[in-house]
C-alpha cells in the first residue's frame, strides 16, 4: 500500500474528523495542500462545470483521469469523484479505479444516485464495490447513497444500503444531505464504518458533527461556488470602483503552485 492510501486510510481514524476540502482543478487544489489541509477530494460539479458539461452524467471520466494525472503530485493523499463510475459494468468502474490506484491516487467516492432521480439497483452497486476492492484493494472506497440527496429513502432505507455496502467491502459510507442530529446519529451507529457527511452552511459545525461521531467532513461544491461568487463581486468591485478583497494571492503565488505543487509562500503554519 502506497504512503498517501495509508495516510488517507489513517486520517478516518484520527481523534478528530478529517476536513476534506472538495477541489476542481489544479490550483484549487495545490491552494488546499498549501493551505495545511491533510488529504484533497475532487467535486465533479467542479470538474464538469471547468469542462463546460453537466454534472453526473457520466460524461466526465477522461477530464476526471487528467485532473488526477495533475492531481498526483501533490504532497498530500487526493480522493477522486467519479460519480457513479464512468462505466456500465462492476468491471468496467474497477478498471477505472485501477488506473486511478495506478496514478497514486488513495481513493474514490462512488455514488447510487441517478440522472432521473432515483438509486441504483444496490445489488449491483454491491457488486461494484466488491470489483473494484478486488482490483486495488489499497484504494479507500467511500460508498455514498443519495437516499437523502435526492428524497430517494428515509432513514431505514438508508441504513440498509449502508449496511450492504459495508458487506460488500467498502471502507467508507457517505450520506450527503442528511442534516438532522438524530439521524446522523443513527447512520454512524448503523455501521462499523467511518461515516462521511456532506457539510451543509447553517445546520452543521465541524465540533457538532465530531461529537455525533461523523468521521469526515466533506465541502462537496461549495468552494467551487463561493469562488465563482468571489469572482463576479470582485469583477463588479473593479466596474464599480468598489473594494477590492485585500490578502489575494499574487502572480507569483500561483505561479509556485502551479510549478512547485505546495510549497509557495501561500503555505501556511
């Protein structure tokens, strides 16, 4: 097993929950490995919004595959999104999560839900699970279900589907959109597995999910849409002769990340 899949595997298991921040591109995330975040995920909203595409299509696997050739370098473990696997077989998404194991890659996010709204058979994510553990058992596969996501299942349906993907191999399980403290309560006990919430602004605090036992904490797009905010209000700020934010990063800055992955002058202590 590589450094960065024992590190990531590790930081499920530390004594606080692991913050991972979601990144689109390149500089977003050597800007997160600079700033001290310990591992880097990618959102596929970002990846396909860059590309010009729709989310969760599936038709974003080979901008995904260059992200992470880009993405390897860096000097922390880097998780990848690939929605419901870019391909139509349990072996098909195990080969992709075997290339991407290959790039040093140290895990994928893989979800059940659908374009239209509704789950995936979950044998056939169990299966899915199971191909692709077999093909990189190094690689920290984190099963999400959208039961909550897309008002697909309650809490029983949920928890079900956790527990078959616990069965068939997972490492992890992730439950977007789940806000209720009695319910995330209840999916941290349902399974033996580091649970993986979606951090919602308003209804969640990093302390308050700890102690309900959440073992990651995931930003999902939200970076991706405060920095388009960031740059409409800044480019309104220069039409209009408002303030411009102070503390940005330089040319020089981001031409460190770019050339040296992390260590630029953006790092911080």
């Amino acid at each position: 097993m590589s450094t960065h899949a024992e590190t990531f595997r590790a930081l499920h298991h530390a004594r606080r929950p692991l913050v991972l921040p979601n990144a689109w591109d390149h500089a977003s995330a050597a800007v997160l490995a600079a700033a001290g975040f310990a591992a880097i995920g990618t959102t596929s909203l970002g990846v396909a919004a860059a590309a010009g595409k729709p989310d969760a299509t599936g038709d974003t696997a080979a901008e995904t595959l260059a992200l992470a050739r880009r993405l390897a370098g860096l000097p922390c473990p880097v998780s990848v999104d690939i929605e419901g696997g870019f391909a139509d077989t349990p072996e098909g998404v195990a080969e992709i999560a075997a290339e991407l194991a290959a790039l040093g890659v140290a895990g994928v996010n893989i979800e059940d839900g659908r374009t239209d709204g509704t789950l995936a058979d979950l044998g056939e994510r169990c299966e899915t699970i199971a191909a692709v553990k077999a093909r990189a058992p190094e690689l920290f596969v984190n099963a999400r279900t959208d039961t909550y996501w897309l008002g697909a299942g309650d809490l029983g349906a949920t928890t079900a589907r956790l527990r078959a993907f616990a069965e068939a191999g997972t490492d992890g399980v992730f439950v977007p959109g789940v806000a209720a403290d009695d319910d995330v309560r209840a999916l941290v006990d349902a399974v033996d597995l580091p649970l993986n919430v979606l951090f919602l602004p308003g209804r969640h605090t990093v302390a308050g999910l700890a102690a309900l036992g959440v073992r990651r904490i995931s930003t999902g797009s939200l970076l991706l849409r405060a920095a388009l905010h960031a740059v409409a209000e800044t480019a309104r700020a220069v039409a209009t002769g408002g303030q411009i934010p102070a503390g940005l990063p330089s040319y020089t800055d981001v031409q460190a990340l770019v050339t040296a992955g992390a260590d630029s002058p953006l790092d911080q202590p």
